[in-house]
C-alpha cells in the first residue's frame, strides 16, 4: 500500500477516485447476453451455463433431492454459526416493521401510509471463488419478514453442475426453496424477464461481478426496479495512535481479500502508524488462502495521513466509503461527524467482518455512498433500500 503525506484538500478529489474498471465493450456484451435470453428463455440459460461456467446442464431448478444432500453437507459447527447469524438479522429486521400513525394535516382530513410487500423478489447469490451464503441471509430474511410471496434464488453452479452445499444450506432454514443454477447477467435477464423455469419477477437484489452489475443498470432502465448497482467492495479506516495495528491490518485485509478491485483505505493523523500497519498487512498477507486476490486490492490501496483528526473525517465524508471503521480514542465522539458511510463500526473491538455475517446488520449497502446526506439518515436509507423496507411498496391513502 502507497502512504501519502499530509495531501492538500485541493488534491483530495483524485484521492477519492475508485480503481477504474475497463469497461470496453462491457455494455454490449452484457446487452447481447440480455437479447438472448429474453428471445431463446432456457435454451440460453444452459447455452451460457456451458459457455461461462463451464458446465452442461439439463435442467436449471435445483431439486429437492439436491437440496437434501448439500444441507448433509454442512457441518456442525458452520450450520451453528450460520444460525447465530440468522437469529441476530431476523431480530435487526424485524424491528423496522413499525406501524405509521395516521396524520391529522387539517380537521377531517387523515393521511398515512402503509407498506405492502413486493409479491415477488429475486435474489441473485455470486457463486465463484467465494460463494456469499452469507448474502442468502441478509436478502432472504428480510424478504420473509416483508411477507414477499414469492422468493426465487439463482446461483451459478460448479464444473459438476452442483450449488455450494452452504448456500443449500442456509436458503433452506429460511425457507427459500425455489432454487436455480444459473449465474451473471443472464440469471438477471431470466429474473427480469422470466422463462419457461424462471418466473419474472417485481424487483431484483444481490450484489456480483460488473456483468452482473452492468446488467442490472440495463434492466433498470427497461422499468424492473432493482435494489441499487453494486460496486467492489472497500473499507475505510479513521485511526490514531491508540489503534493496534494488527487490528488495522486485519480490517483492512477482510476487504481487500474480495476481490482484485477492492480498494481499502487507512486515514490517520499519526506519521508513524502507517509504518506499523504496513508490517502488519504484509505478515496477515502471507496467511491468507486469498493472498493473491488481497495483494493486486493493495495495489488499489493506500494510507494517507492528515494533521488532525478533524481532516481525516472530512476526507472520509468526501471519500463516503461502503464501510467506516472508526478506531480511535474518541470514536464515539468522532462517529457524530460521520455524514456520508454506508455502515459504521465504532470503537476498536467493533471490526466490520462481524457486520458483514452475524452482528444483525445487512452488508448489502450502496459503494461511494450517497454524498450530502447526513449520518442519521444514511443509515435510514441504506436499511431502506437493502433490508425488509425495500421490499415494500408506498401507498398513501386518505
């Protein structure tokens, strides 16, 4: 990771830039891939199932029989884990279903607005070199408490035409059983626009790969509402003196492991703890089953040291990361400054690996989030669009 030296604001805009993504002929191909599902349904879906994956299907729904042997696949100690998890998100979520108070605007004239769920959803679930199980949880189970009637999943298979025995696992115990092996921009074609096996859904959630995402834009655009366009993922710490650069480093390392295009970022007003930190990443680094995708993300990276704490909120606000981590003697303090953050961890026992799985909070929040708008209500809207008030739709009566 590069360490930059006490920058002036005035150069604070390039800092901010993301790693850019090569985007030649990314919108065509994901535009023909869109074509050829909606023209030839399932012949296309097992066509690309073969030409991206890898693998020749007969059939894209996973059956029960499948089902049952993937969940025997799991052992003991991750279907506990997986379940503390459960039981930590289902009470988060279910706490947003509050009942509005009609309002009284003038005498004999009440307003209010009620939610209704979206009727049917689809959830797409990468499935490549680390299959998110822990996404199942956080789109289905809100899914569930909004009372969505129909739930559909779709996930890439493996080489052997097989889903991750995890991800069978996890849908299962929360009750999404309406399974489908297919992966990138068609299995978000076939979600938006429905095959013979894939019914159509109202809305579509879940993060993946620029073709996942890239399809998503477009199917947007043709009126099918999704949650929001995901980008790689990224961190941001705010760090003193104080911070245990082992913790720093393995902060840092959790988000840089996702991919080659995550970008993770140290901001600090000590000279000295970049130094510290670097050694740290450098030894965690070398232990990682990831270590090659972690090390091309701190090529993205970098540690940038202000004067005061102060500037290294403001940079984080202009910066506005997916995650927030605040690391310093006077978090909580410094945490009432945070205006733009797609979640916040506070203190230096609160690491965001634990936001991402089983803290109760969901991890599916907006990249580059949302600038201008304050901390309090960033935090409103992310649940909004990405937990159990997402998949409602407003109605105002009189």
């Amino acid at each position: 990771m590069k360490t930059v030296l006490y920058p002036e604001r005035s150069g604070w805009e390039a800092l901010c830039k993301r790693p850019g993504i090569k985007k030649s002929d990314l919108e065509s191909a994901v535009k023909g891939i869109i074509d050829g599902v909606r023209k030839d349904g399932d012949d296309a879906l097992l066509y690309y199932s073969e030409k991206y994956d890898g693998v020749k299907l007969d059939t894209l729904k996973v059956s029960v029989n499948e089902i049952n042997e993937g969940v025997s696949q799991v052992s003991d100690g991750l279907r506990k884990a997986i379940n503390i998890a459960r039981s930590n998100i289902e009470k988060f979520h279910q706490a947003q279903l509050t009942e509005e108070s009609p309002v009284e605007t003038q005498k004999g004239v009440k307003c209010w607005r009620k939610s209704v769920p979206v009727e049917k959803v689809g959830l797409y679930i990468p499935g490549g070199s680390a299959p998110l199980f822990s996404t199942v949880l956080m789109l289905g189970i809100p899914a569930k408490i909004a009372g969505c009637s129909e739930i559909i999943l779709c996930t890439p298979p493996d080489k052997n035409g097989k889903i991750n025995p995890v991800i069978l696992y996890t849908a299962s115990i929360i009750g999404v059983k309406n399974i489908f092996k297919t992966g990138g921009a068609q299995a978000i074609a076939a979600m938006a626009y429905g095959t013979a096996s894939i019914p159509a859904v109202y809305k579509i959630f879940g993060p993946g790969n620029q073709y996942v995402t890239k399809a998503k834009e477009l199917i947007q655009q043709d009126g099918i509402p999704i949650d929001m366009p995901a980008g790689p993922s990224e961190v941001l710490i705010i760090a003193d003196n104080s911070a245990d650069p082992e913790f720093v480093a393995a902060d840092l390392l959790s988000q840089a492991e996702h991919g080659a295009d995550s970008q993770v970022v140290l901001v600090t007003d000590s000279k000295e703890l970049p130094g510290k930190v670097n050694n740290a990443v450098e030894r965690q680094l070398s232990e990682l089953p990831r270590k090659d995708i972690a090390a091309k993300s701190l090529g993205n990276s970098m540690m940038i040291v202000l004067k005061t704490m102060d500037e290294c909120m403001d940079l984080s606000n202009k910066y506005a990361p997916e995650h927030l981590i605040i690391n310093t003697i006077n978090s909580k303090e410094l945490a009432s400054g945070v205006m733009n953050a797609g979640s916040v961890f506070i203190g230096s026992y609160s690491c965001e690996s634990a936001g991402d799985y089983a803290s109760g909070t969901n991890h599916t929040l907006p990249q580059m989030a949302l600038p201008g708008i304050s901390a309090e209500c960033l935090l409103k809207a992310s649940r909004k669009r990405s937990h159990s008030r997402s998949l409602h739709r407003k109605a105002s009566e009189i």
